[in-house]
C-alpha cells in the first residue's frame, strides 16, 4: 500500500500549515511507514493511506515519487 506523509523538516519548531511537505512511501501499514522513517529528522504530522481513485490522482501530480527505503 502507498502512504502519502505529511511532514515537517524541522522538529524543533512549531508546525506551520505553509512549512508542510509530503511524501510517498510503500508499505504495509502505518506502524512500518513510521519505523522506515525512523532516525530521520522530521516531524510526522499525518499519515494518509492512499487506494484506489485517490491513488490514481496522486499518480497524476509531477511531484509524485515513492521513496525507495
């Protein structure tokens, strides 16, 4: 399954709607998404599983890349 994290860069500071980044990332659920992200610096705000016509749509946007972990 995809997951689509939201996150910030920096996790010392307040989150700030406009400092929000994402990424796309495989895996099985949502605890594995956190460990493979483990040792990064960055506050997780949210994670979105994505199927079916969501996927599809995110497919379409230029900045969609899964990151290989």
């Amino acid at each position: 399954m995809i997951f689509k994290v939201f996150y910030q860069e920096n996790p010392d500071e307040v989150p700030v709607r406009e400092k929000t980044k994402t990424l796309y990332i495989e895996a099985e659920s949502e605890r594995e998404v956190r460990q493979k992200l483990q040792g990064r610096t960055m506050n997780i705000e949210y994670i979105q599983p994505l199927k079916g016509a969501h996927l599809e749509y995110e497919k379409k946007n230029p900045d969609f890349k899964v990151l290989e972990i």
